[in-house]
C-alpha cells in the first residue's frame, strides 16, 4: 500500500478509535451517574400542611425529577413547628430515598426555642442545598384599625393583640417574638398546625395578624382579604416593592427571614449527596421554574452542601440569641 494510503488509513483508523473511546466514555459516565440516583421510590417530606412555600418547592422538585427513573412523591407530614416531619426523615434510612423541605424552624430555631429535641438538626442530617428564601409579610385582618407598623404599635400598647403563626419554632412565629421585643409590646402568640389552619381565623378576626410567608400571604393582599403593613426583610421584595420593611418602618434593625433548604438523613453516601445536589440545581436553574418561583416572592439560590452547613450553624446561633432575648417558648 502507497504510504500516502497508508497514512489515510491509520488516520481514519485513530478517528474511528477515537469516536469509539469517546463513546464509551460516555455511556460508563452515564452508567455511574445512573448509579448514584438513588434506587428506590424518593419520598420528600414536607413538615407543614399543602399550600406553602415548603410544600410548593417540594412539588417542584418531584415534578422535574420524574424523569430519572425513579417515583416521586410528596408527603405532608405537619405538626410541633415542624418537628414531627424532620425527626421522621431522621429516624429513615440514609439511602437518599428520603428527603426534607428542611427550614430555619427545623434546622436552626428550634434546637434553641424546644428543651428537647427528638432529632438533632446536625448530626441527624445529610445537607444537600439551600434552595430558597422568602421575606415574611406583615398582614392584619382588615378591620384592625391599623396601615404602618408605628399605627399598629401605637394599638398594640393601647389594646391587646394576637398574631397567629404556622407553629411555634417557625420564623412566622419568631418574627412575632422579634417585633414584640424590639417595640417593647406584648402580643399574644397563637400557634397553629400551619398556616392553612391560622388563616381561616385572620380572616375571621380571631387573630389580629400574622407574619405569613411571601408566597402564602401575598395572595391575599392582592384579592383584598388582609392589610399588607410590611415585610420582615432587610430590603423590600422584588415581589411587592410597595410594601415597606419594617426596619424602615420604625423599628431599625429588623430582620427576620425564612429560608429552605433540602436535606437527607445522616449518612447518604457522598456520590449520591452530589448527585442529588446536581439535579436539584439543574431544576431550579430552569426559566419555567425560576419565573414561577419569583412570582411568589421566593429568591432560588442553590450551592454546595457545605455552604448548606455553614448557613445552618450561622443561623442557629442568631436564632438562639432572638430565643433568649425575647423569652419566647414554645406554646
């Protein structure tokens, strides 16, 4: 054979070759991301009743992750702040089939505002990602004879006040305990299995407010049945910027904010943490799911498990500090 074929052919030959080898690589790459899925049908617990923010991103998640390979469900498991649903996943078993809608409640307020805890919101947990935040949103029954936050502190040393909240541990309740100190008044909690229940008596006057999650409370200021009086946020929301905060309301230095984040038991292999770490950040990287997300008043923010970690520990320690000061208890 001339050398000059000869040429040719071990080229298209290394060409062949290599698009072999590519392949390869590819299908054993795939095989071991397959892998790492986990094998059985995935169960995310949410700790509150349908209709909220954990409930909504829970339902997110199940819906875009049906395509790989494995049965999603989501399963409502509310009472005791949380409580119930997060020592649930606790006590299951580390295969990653498992997950929470994990939030400050459950994994930062709570092991300071309960004695004891049946979990430990620590070393009971595989962190996977953060995956959103929400400001609370003020809102008053709207026969309460209040608009601004100093309207409503000035009624609420005048009158007795309540605010209901989706249980005690949650941020909705702590910011209640947050406003009580930094106003120096002292309305009543009122704690609720969630916040499906709290409303029906909002409306009906039986609380005076509540500090209801954005995407949960939002709604109903827009269809006129509560007052919006402010958000709990450092900076308004993108979703009402109307609404003032109410640092810059009268009470500077108010911040409370609730955050979600998804976890597993304590020992998920570390393959299969990344990988559902990976898929997750796939979801909420997608425009239908970030659009819908954001007309709720929730900022998407996925990132590693051990940012997840880090964010955990921080806010424990803050929550411990409000706990404290306030001498909020557990109703």
């Amino acid at each position: 054979m001339p050398v000059r074929l000869r040429r040719i052919a071990l080229r298209q030959l290394f060409i062949a070759s290599g698009v072999l080898l590519a392949g390869l690589a590819w299908t054993l790459t795939a095989q071991a991301q397959a892998s790492v899925w986990p094998t059985k049908p995935i169960k995310i617990i949410v700790t509150f009743p349908p209709g909220g923010a954990p409930d909504t991103l829970a339902r997110v998640l199940a819906d875009k992750w049906a395509a790989l390979g494995q049965p999603v469900t989501v399963d409502n498991k509310p009472g005791a702040g949380g409580n119930i649903g997060a020592d649930f996943v606790a006590k299951s078993p580390g295969d990653g089939s498992t997950l929470v809608i994990g939030t400050v409640g459950t994994h930062a307020i709570n092991a300071s505002l309960y004695d004891k805890l049946p979990y430990n919101h620590v070393k009971d947990f595989t962190p996977i990602t953060f995956l959103a935040s929400t400001p609370n949103l003020l809102v008053v029954n709207k026969n309460v004879p209040a608009g601004t936050v100093k309207e409503l502190i000035e009624l609420a040393k005048k009158s007795p006040l309540s605010f209901g909240s989706s249980g005690s541990g949650t941020s909705i309740h702590l910011s209640g305990e947050l406003f009580n100190t930094l106003a120096g008044v002292k309305m009543q909690h009122i704690p609720y299995k969630g916040r499906a229940q709290a409303v029906p008596d909002l409306l009906g006057g039986r609380i005076h407010m509540i500090f209801d999650n954005m995407p949960s409370a939002l709604p109903l200021v827009k269809s006129g049945d509560v007052k919006a009086i402010a958000v709990t946020s450092a900076a308004r929301s993108s979703a009402a910027p109307n609404i003032p905060t109410i640092a810059e309301s009268g009470l500077p230095g108010f911040e409370a904010t609730s955050w979600f984040a998804l976890l597993g038991p304590a020992g998920i292999a570390r393959d299969v943490q990344l990988r559902i770490n990976q898929e997750t950040a796939k979801v909420l990287a997608m425009p239908d799911v970030k659009e819908k997300l954001a007309a709720l008043g929730l900022e998407v923010a996925a990132g590693t498990p051990e940012a997840l970690s880090a964010l955990m520990q921080g806010e424990t320690a803050k929550w411990a500090k409000v706990v404290k000061e306030s001498g909020a208890k557990p109703d």
